[in-house]
C-alpha cells in the first residue's frame, strides 16, 4: 500500500492535502506516512511468519526517531551500523535484545558502548574485528552473541555502489574461509559465534539472488554443526527492492515464497533487516518551482531542492518518479515510470539550486505543464533520502513531517542558520 494518491486532481498523504503542509511548513519537505510504514512492516511480519523471524529494521535507511518508535512499538527490532544508531535505537525504546550491529568499522567507543547495551548479535566482518571484540568483552566483563558475515559471492545485479555481496568488496569472510574462522574463535568464553549473516547488498529486483545466497550458506552451516558448532540464526541482512517504478521490485510475498521453503525445517532463527522496502514509498520530498529556464533545445524546471537534500539521483543514477502535486484529471492515474506518452506532457531536466552539474533530480523527463511556485512531489524518497542530506552550499536540512490519517506533525524541524553554525561558535 502507498498512500500517496490524487483526489480532485490535489495530492493527498492518507488524508492530508500536501498543499496544506506547504503551506505550514515550507518547502523543501520530507513527508512520511504511518499508514504506509505499518503496512509494509506488517506484510513481511506475515510473509515470514512460518518460520521464528526477528525483523530488523534497517536505521540507515530513515533514522527518525518518532518513526523508529513506531516500528519499535509495532515489534519491531533495529539494524545498526553506528554508535549514533544505536543512541537512536536506545532513544526511541527499542529492545535492545533485537538489536544486530553491523559496519567493518566499529571503534572501541561503539563496541564497548554496544556490549554494555546487551545488543543482540555484533555481525562480524572480519577476524581482526572479532578478536578485537572478544578483547574489549573480556576486558569489560561482558558477554555477547556474534553472526559470522558470510560472503557468499552471489551478485543481486544492481548499482556497484550498493553491491555488497561478491568477493570483491570490503564486507564479510569468504565462504571458504568461514570454517577456519570458527575453528579459531567459536570456543572462547566472551563472544559465543553462533550464527551466520549474509547481506547482497540493496535494490534487489529479483528473488533469485537471495535464493541463491541461502542454497550457498546452508551445506556451510550444516558442515558447521557437524562440526560440534551451535549455528542458531541465520541473518539474510536487507537490500530488498522497492518500488521506485510501478510493481518493478517484488514484494515480501514473494521474497517468502522463494526463501521459506528453504529454511521451514532447518532449525534456525531468522532475521531480516530490511529498510528500503518498509520506508521508501512511506516517504516523498515536496518541493516548489522556482524558476524555469531555456537552455538552446532544453528546458530546465528549477526547484527549491537540491542534491544535499536527495542525492541519489547523482551519486546511485536512481530514479525517483517526479509529478506536479496539483494537476488535471487526466494525469492523475499513473504508473510510475519514465515511459510516458500522454498529449500534454513537456520534456524538462529537474534540477536544484546547488553549484554543481550533477545537482539534478531527473533529465529529460515528461511532466505536465509547471509554473513559478507549484509544488512538485518527488516520491519513493523515504529510503536515504534525509538520512543522506547535508550542509553543502551552507543549506540548512529540510523538515520532516508525519502523516496520520487526517493529521500531520513536524517530527524534525527546519534547521535554521543559526543551527548550521552553532557548533563552530
């Protein structure tokens, strides 16, 4: 479900014209939806429900902490890669216990504040790192549960940016070498090693490379436990797709299909740690017109959002489907896709305000007719929208706004100028 839709013509979030939280708030904006976050979280709750599946919602994708609450009050539990995530985790009432730390490079300050916290498992990304933390536990008097992160060499076909599970990258062990890592390290007294974490990378569009991954990892495990080693979970990590076009990314169903039969008589826990596929189309950036421009056959629509507010245009070439919050009838029923074909419509370059050519949200892309001061939704902008902003240029960081059903609250405000400096002072 995405509720983002038309009514008379106007764009509505749930029950919410957008025009009204312009109008409040000023743009840019980042707009969420409730509606939309619960039900994404519910259905891979229900696709997974044949097995003991932990969802962990991915903090990296959107860290609000008033929509981390929501998800930790729907169950949720969190995947981290930070000290700060963890902070937001602990702020917004998360079970720790359902907490998985994953990054190559955690410092001593996170490990230890991350041990002292009780987090579920550390995921482990190289044997330095988990005989540094064997150290840390050992000096802290603490004890912790680690998943082993297993390179299993499989390519989910999607940005290289965001491919993080072939041999060339800097996450994970080879599966190779994964043995040898429990050989040495399953039996110490501070760091019990009892699980496995693979994680492809993010914006699966198929199935199958997740399929793959399991049929990989499972015979490593079974050797594993052969061996006399307790191998309880096994963490899929995240990247499942969303959809950024129409119907163009599978849904949790489908996932399901293809991974539960895998594992339904394995014994073994699961978790997930999906982010895009919860957030992204919970959430959209609401920008205005500022001016519109020709350049010799090209025809420019500038916008008062810029690459520091929504980078991935520019740094993933991703698309985000761009239309006017106010239009006709007859533009209001669309797929999502840069195929369009309909009388009307202009071939224009979104663009940003920022020194620099890469600042763009879409190139020759059909819209309906714009002017001067109407409102452009930029959607399936929840996942690494905000939580990739910036300063640059000195721009202060946009508001972030929650819709629920016929209400909306300013859960981040506009960051002011004065905000921007105060740390320098």
């Amino acid at each position: 479900m995405d509720s983002f839709n038309y009514k008379n013509g106007k764009l509505f979030a749930e029950d919410v014209d957008l025009a009204k939280i312009a109008a409040s708030v000023g743009t840019p904006v980042y707009i969420y939806s409730k509606a939309t976050i619960l039900d994404h979280f519910e259905k891979t709750k229900k696709a997974y429900s044949k097995l003991d599946t932990t969802i962990c919602y991915s903090i990296k994708a959107c860290g609000n902490i008033n929509i981390l609450k929501i998800l930790a009050e729907a169950g949720s539990g969190f995947d981290i890669v930070s000290g700060g995530e963890l902070f937001r985790a602990q702020q917004a009432g998360a079970d720790i216990k359902k907490t998985v730390y994953a990054g190559v490079g955690k410092t001593d300050t996170e490990i230890i504040s991350a041990l002292k916290a009780g987090i579920g498992y550390f995921n482990i990304e190289s044997e330095a790192e988990l005989e540094h933390i064997i150290r840390l536990a050992e000096q802290t008097g603490t004890k912790a549960k680690a998943a082993l992160r297993v390179n299993p060499d499989v390519d989910p076909k999607t940005h290289a940016h965001i491919t993080t599970g072939t041999k060339e990258t800097k996450f994970g062990v080879d599966i190779e070498r994964a043995q040898k890592v429990f050989e040495r390290y399953a039996n110490n007294s501070f760091v019990n090693l009892c699980a496995i974490h693979v994680h492809l990378g993010s914006g699966g569009k198929t199935i199958d490379p997740y399929c793959q991954a399991v049929k990989k990892i499972l015979p490593l495990i079974d050797a594993l436990r052969k061996k006399g080693y307790r191998i309880e979970a096994l963490d899929l990590g995240g990247g499942y797709g969303a959809d950024y076009r129409t119907d163009s990314a599978p849904t949790a169903a489908d996932y399901a299909e293809g991974i539960v039969p895998l594992l339904i008589d394995k014994n073994l826990k699961l978790i997930l740690e999906p982010g895009k596929s919860i957030v992204a189309n919970a959430g959209i950036l609401l920008t205005k017109v500022l001016f519109l421009k020709q350049g010799g056959s090209k025809k420019f629509v500038i916008v008062d959002a810029g690459m520091n507010d929504l980078i991935r245009p520019c740094l993933y070439d991703a698309f985000h489907f761009i239309w006017p919050a106010k239009v006709k009838e007859q533009f209001t029923h669309l797929k999502r896709t840069d195929k369009l074909d309909i009388k009307g419509l202009e071939f224009v370059d979104v663009v940003g305000p920022i020194c620099e050519g890469a600042d763009f949200f879409a190139k020759d892309r059909a819209l309906p007719p714009v002017e001067r001061g109407d409102l452009i939704s930029i959607f399936t902008a929840g996942a690494y929208g905000y939580t990739m902003a910036s300063n640059y240029n000195a721009r202060p960081l946009p508001a972030e706004v929650l819709v629920d059903g016929d209400n909306f609250k300013i859960i981040r405000k506009r960051q002011t100028y004065e905000d921007m400096i105060s740390l320098e002072k």
